[in-house]
C-alpha cells in the first residue's frame, strides 16, 4: 500500500508541475503576461496584413457577411483620437472600396461609381470620430484599457499551446474602442443594466507575443477578424500621402462641410418596387392595399434596427384593424438562409422583404434604419432615420395616427 500511495502521489506531482509548467503559468501572471503585450503592440511602427472579418446576426452563429481586405497601418502620434492612420482595401458585394484615414479626414473611393468622398468630421457633435480603428491599434486599446481601468471587469488567459486567449468581459455597459473606451449604451435604448454587457477576445500568437485575432461580442453582434500575412515596420508613415491615391478621374465629395442635404422624396411619390422575400415570393407595392403604409429600410447586424424590432411587432397589433401595413426592407444582407432564420428567430410578423441595389438607391438610404410612411396616394409624408425607443417610436404613432 505504502509502495502504491508513493507512486500515486509521484504522479499528482508531476501532474500539477506539468500543469503549472504548461497550463496555467500564463493564467498565474495575467497583467504580467498583457503588459509584455501591450509593449511588444507598442513598439510596431507600421503593419500591413490581410483580413477577413465576418458578422453574425444578433442570437445567431451563421455568418451574414464576410469581408476580405488588405490593410496598411501606420502608428501615428500626432492623431490625438485613435492615434493611427490606414488605409484598407475592400471587396463588398462586388463593390471595390478604398478606405483611408491620416487622421485629418476618413476618405471612401468607390470604384464603381468613380467617387472620392471625404469626411473631415467638421460636424462631429461626437466625443471620438466614429471609426473602426485597425487591427494592431484596436487590440491594443483594449488592453490597455484592462490594464488600466477603474470599471468591474473579468479578465482571463486560456493557453491553446501554440496561442493564449485573452477574455475580458464588461458588466452591465456597452464599451465600443475608438482608439480609447466609450460608454455607447445609448446605442441599445431598450436593453436594461442587466443585459447590457461587452466581451472582447483577443488570440495571441506565443512566437512573438502579438495578437492575430479578436472577437467582439454585443447583445446585438458578434463580428470577428483574422489577419495573416503581416510584415512590420516596411513602411513609414513619412510617405502616407493620401491625395497621391486619388485617381484623376473620380468626382470629389466633401462631407462635413455643411449640413446634410434634406431628403428631396419627402411629399413625393414613392418609388415603385417589386422585391422578394426569403421565400422567392414577389411583393410589389403597388399591390398593397392598406390606407397607411410604412417602410423600414433595416439591416440585420444593426443594433438601433433590431432594437426597434419589438416595437415594430406590437405596431402591427396595434394597427391590425387600422388600414394600415408594415413592410421590412433587407438592406445589408442577400443571403436567403440567414435572412430567413433572422426572421424566424424575431419571430416577425410583418412583411420582410429582400432590397435590391436601385431601390436602396431610389430611396436614398445611406444609413439604417429609415422609416417611410405612405398615404393612401403613396405620397411619401414622414421620413424618420435612426431609432430611439421613446423619440422614435412616439413619433412614429403620431404620424400614422395623422394620416389613418
């Protein structure tokens, strides 16, 4: 017995040095291990990479839209938002997209249409510039913020032999990263401080202690982005002249320059359609009937439209004797699978149709959502953009109310 105790008690140690050795020497010195991170991030000068990035819809694990795309990104102090410029090459919905920022200006070429458009943020009543930050500088804003931040958080490191995961988990508050943290609760108005929560996972390769991956988790999204292929510090942020990138030939457009051109629809004749729902059955406009009918551009992945989601449901029930129709319009995914389990999982009920190019075109929809409401002309008389659950949804019932 004394033999037998001896050797089990030889293997449990070994067991727990192999385990402290290999499993959790990493788990035992979280900050240590992220501080050698974050000043390994620190020290990239310049970065170029390619990337896929992809979304999943809100309570869903299928992809509804994945990007491929090739990145420069340059380290850049004297940028006192993100403290980066890039630029990034995009193939969207067979639409080639150029995406610049020097830290004066974001800039969008569109290949097809031969524009430049330039947003020098001169309107920006925002406390950060609305942008996605690059792979390096955005993993490291987040952990720098772990590292430093006051706020109830989790962290935790999972070693996967070749990589270590790092999680950290934000409590009752939505924290989105634009070079740093920003509280956006207001962007999930229906959500309470229970079900509002931010998870980030980060993939770091053990060669060189640098991340490769993250994975952003909302209420509403879960979106992730890969990269490979990097090659550091080839580049210098010296010769990151943007305007030597413009081709001749594109139309320049300045945005935030002045204020937004009003919506020129308004009072007019909506734009006949004919659109296709998950079933490849056909709707025409014309062929609905109700008195009152409102249009909403939506997109699946966009937290304000599906926030807007249980509104629009008891809308339906609320109108159902009124003479008046809501119908749905799809604008950021043409999947059918997706967009079917979308509907299903929302248990929807009212119409939810497939756009095409030329009517998100007709309609003039540049953001989501967008609500239209018809008379029974088909006179477009109420434009509302965005949701907000108590602005949005009052003014939308004061306006059906007006025209029923």
């Amino acid at each position: 017995m004394k033999k037998t105790s001896l050797v089990v008690t030889s293997i449990l140690v070994l067991m727990m040095s192999f385990i402290l050795i290999n499993g959790c020497k990493v788990d035992l010195n979280k900050k240590d291990y992220l501080r050698k991170v974050l000043g390994n991030l620190d020290q990239i000068k310049s970065a170029t990479y390619l990337s896929t990035g992809s979304s999943v819809a809100p309570g869903d694990t299928i992809m509804f839209r994945t990007i491929h795309f090739h990145t420069e990104e340059y380290t850049n102090p004297t940028d006192t938002f993100i403290g980066s410029s890039f630029a990034e090459s995009q193939q969207i919905d067979n639409i080639k997209l150029d995406v610049f920022y020097d830290g004066k200006a974001l800039t969008y070429l569109d290949w097809n249409s031969k524009t430049i458009e330039i947003d020098s943020f001169k309107t920006n009543t925002l406390p950060f510039r609305p942008i996605i930050p690059p792979f390096f500088n955005f993993t490291k804003s987040i952990i720098r913020y772990a590292l430093e931040t006051n706020d109830s958080i989790t962290i935790d490191l999972k070693d996967f032999g070749d990589s270590i995961k790092f999680s950290l988990f934000i409590p009752y508050k939505i924290i989105e990263f634009h070079g740093n943290a920003y509280v956006r609760d207001h962007d999930y108005p229906l959500l309470s401080g229970k079900e509002k929560f931010s998870r980030y996972d980060i993939w770091i390769n053990k060669s060189n202690a640098l991340p490769f991956r993250y994975r952003r988790n909302m209420p509403y999204n879960t979106s992730w982005l890969t990269c490979k292929n990097v090659k550091f510090d080839k580049n210098k942020i010296e010769d990151f002249v943007v305007s030597k990138k413009f081709p001749s030939d594109f139309t320049r457009k300045i945005q935030g320059m002045q204020k937004t051109v009003k919506n020129n629809l308004l009072g007019k004749v909506a734009p006949d359609w004919v659109l296709r729902d998950f079933n490849n059955k056909g709707v025409a406009l014309k062929e609905l009937k109700s008195k009152v009918i409102m249009i909403q551009f939506t997109g699946i992945g966009c937290g304000p439209c599906h926030a807007s989601i249980p509104f629009l449901k008891q809308l339906v029930t609320d109108y159902k004797d009124k003479d008046f129709e809501l119908v749905s319009i799809e604008t950021w995914s043409k999947d059918i699978s997706i967009i079917k389990k979308y509907y299903n999982n929302n248990d929807l009920n009212y119409k939810f149709l497939i756009s095409t190019d030329l009517v998100t075109k007709d309609y003039q929809i540049e953001t989501v959502p967008a609500f239209y409401l018809l008379d029974k002309h088909r006179l477009i008389r109420k434009i509302i953009r965005g949701y907000g659950e108590e602005t949005t949804s009052k003014e939308i019932k004061d306006a059906i109310n007006e025209l029923i």
